[in-house]
C-alpha cells in the first residue's frame, strides 16, 4: 500500500514538473520546446484530464509560433536579400512538419469550455515549391560565384556545402555532380606522414604499420587526408611527423622472495578420559573425543619474472606553406611485463591459500625486446589517435 501510495505521489510530481517546464517554455518564447514537450505527453494519452494544460498550451504555442515564423517570412521576402531564401525555406517546411505531427491528435478536446482546441491548418505546398526553387537557383549561383572568386580552401568548402545542401533540397535539378568534386578536392587539406625512429633500437614492423594505419584509426575527417605514403612531386598543406626519441628496455629480472609460514592444523582426535581413565562419556552415552593438532611448517619460495619497455615519442604538425610548426606533443608508454610462480619445502598445508594458487604456475619465457617495444606501443596508438582526433588546422 505504501510503495503505490509512493509511486502515485512521484507520478503527480513529475506531471506537474513536466507542465511547469512546458509553460515556462512557452512564457519565454520557446514555442518549439513547449510544443514537443505537449505533443509528447498527448500522443501517451490525448484524452485524460490530466493533460488539459498540455492541450491548452500546445493550442497557444502554435497560434503563437505560426504568426511568429509567417511574420518573419513576409518581412524576408520584403527585404529581398537572396541569402534569406534559405530561412524562409527551412520556415515554410518547419511549419508543415509541425502540422503533421499535430494533426494525427486532432480533434483535442477542451473538457471546461466544451470545445474542441483550435488549430488553423494551412497547405504551404506552393510555398515551399516556389521558396524551394529560388533557393535552389541562388545557392548554384552563389556556389559558382564563389568557386570562380575563390582564394582559399574555406571559399571551397562553402561552395560544396551549398552544393550539398541544393542536391539535399532538390535533387537532381542542376548538374552539380561536377562542381562538387571540384570544390571538394580544393578544399580538402592534405597532410603528409612521416615516422622517424631516432633510437638505437628496432622499432617493429608491426607496430609501425598500426601507427601509420589512419584508417583503423578512423581520424581522417572530411576536410583533411592524411597520407601515410606520401605521392611524389605533390604539393601538400602540412606535415605530421612521428619522431622516436627513447626506447629503453631493462635486463630481465627474476627477483626472489623466501617466507617461512607455520600452522596448526588438525591432526586426528583423542578420547577424553574420565577421573578413573575411563573413557568420559557425554549424556547420550557417545564416546567423548576432541580433536588434536598439530604444528607444520613450510619454506615458501617466490620467484618474480619482471622486464620493463618504456617508449617515447614526439608528435610535430607542420605548416610547409610558411615552413613553420604548428603544435608539438610529446607522448609516451610502458610496458611491465611480469610472472609470479613458487615453489617449496615442507608442508604446504602451512600455507594460506593465496600462496598456495602460485605452486601451480612455473617459469616463462621472457617476451622478446620487439615484442615489449609493441606492447608499450598498444597505448601510443591511442594517445597519437586522440591527438590527431583534437589538432584542427583550421
């Protein structure tokens, strides 16, 4: 009885949370949020009293937001600059996507006024055609203007997101395939990759094809190539440099560690004997006997397989245009590779059981230096990973 009493109250609390941020939304202007949040709570139940306040808020939101996106329309159109026709667009389409997600709840009734809520819904199919075609036909304008003005790689990528955009809006409806790939291929920055080993010790084959894998890596975005195996004679943007400075590797190591370790343990049991050397007897009239016990003891021997592989690097990006770094990183990684295993003399049954787990294991091999170079560089490739991720040349 409680724990539904519980659960009624937080439903009523939470009702009245979601109502007050829905007003809240609408008293400051933000119709949209105040409208999802209402179409979100009618769609679960469009007809329970207790979504009234949703009904009467999304009624008010709507006439609200529609005056305010269709006055702003008509002053765009009034002030004739061509860059508005993308918001006047955007604003006819919102306004019918909006229509659609009210209209499956339509009719909403108004319990305390008997009515039904009231929505004046409009057809902007004409207007949308027609913003859509003087959108389409400014965007290939503006695209082409900027491609024949531009000076550099950002006049490309404005041009292409224009483009994309109008095949977006508009597929098909100008021949755009071309002034993309154009716009695309001048926008892009291209970064050459260079990986310098700078230590005495040989780097693995393996980990440098991991480190120059920028695929697997995923870092290649949109506007920029990295490209591992630089092409003769072309002319790239910047230079991203991988210099190992240190790769140090300590001798193999087996460290040893004696414990002497000493336990009773039960060892049988003897009769309890009365006053007359007879055998005691309890109340059922069983033999008494208790048990007995004994100390054993046992020399433990741990042995510790330790080798250690530390690596450090420096990240340089570079810009060829001016001959000048951009940004150094210095990373580096460990690597501790190391086995435990015992052995021993006496009685194990001395020893806790932790200790006695080690008894079973023996003696490995030790991994070989190259193998300890690429396990330090598992954690190199994340840190060059996320730092290709954050460095931004533009």
């Amino acid at each position: 009885m409680k724990k539904s009493l519980l659960l009624i109250v937080l439903a009523v609390l939470a009702s009245c949370s979601g109502v007050k941020k829905t007003q809240q939304a609408l008293n400051t202007g933000n119709y949209l949020t105040a409208m999802n949040r209402a179409i979100d709570n009618l769609s679960k139940n469009k007809t329970k009293k207790g979504n009234q306040q949703y009904v009467l808020m999304l009624e008010e939101a709507f006439a609200k937001h529609t005056e305010r996106e269709l006055n702003n329309i008509n002053f765009l159109q009034n002030d004739g600059n061509h860059a508005g026709y993308r918001q006047i667009y955007e604003s006819y389409t919102g306004l019918k996507d909006l229509q659609n997600r009210i209209s499956p709840l339509l009719p909403l009734p108004v319990y305390d006024e008997s009515r039904q809520a009231n929505f004046t819904l409009r057809n902007y199919d004409h207007q949308i055609v027609s913003a859509k075609n003087e959108l389409s036909k400014y965007l290939f304008e503006s695209a082409n203007n900027t491609i024949e003005n531009a000076v550099t790689k950002l006049d490309f990528r404005r041009a292409y997101e224009d483009l994309h955009y109008l095949e977006e809006i508009n597929p098909g409806a100008y021949d755009v395939v071309e002034l993309m790939e154009t716009s695309y291929k001048n926008g892009l920055d291209y970064v050459k990759v260079k990986l310098n080993n700078n230590t005495e010790q040989i780097l693995p084959s393996r980990l440098e094809e991991e480190l120059l894998d920028f695929n697997a890596f995923g870092v290649n975005n949109f506007w920029t190539q990295y490209h591992t195996n630089p092409i003769k004679d072309f002319r790239y943007d910047y230079e991203m440099e991988l210099d190992f400075e240190r790769i140090n590797i300590s001798p193999e190591q087996v460290q040893e560690k004696q414990l002497v370790k000493e336990k009773l343990i039960k060892d049988g049991f003897e009769y309890v004997l009365d006053e007359n050397g007879n055998v005691a007897k309890d109340s059922l009239g069983n033999d008494i006997k208790v048990d007995k016990f004994k100390k054993v003891k046992c020399s433990f021997y741990q042995f510790t397989q330790l080798k250690t592989a530390q690596v450090g690097a420096q990240i340089t990006f570079r810009d060829l245009q001016t001959k000048q770094d951009i940004n150094s990183y210095p990373i580096s990684s460990q690597f501790v590779f190391e086995h435990v295993y015992a052995r021993h003399s006496g009685d194990r049954r001395a020893l806790d059981d932790d200790l006695i787990g080690l008894l079973d294991l023996v003696a490995i091999q030790f991994p070989s230096n190259e193998q300890m170079v690429y396990d330090a560089g598992e954690d190199l490739k994340n840190r060059l990973s996320e730092i290709v991720r954050r460095h931004g040349f533009n």
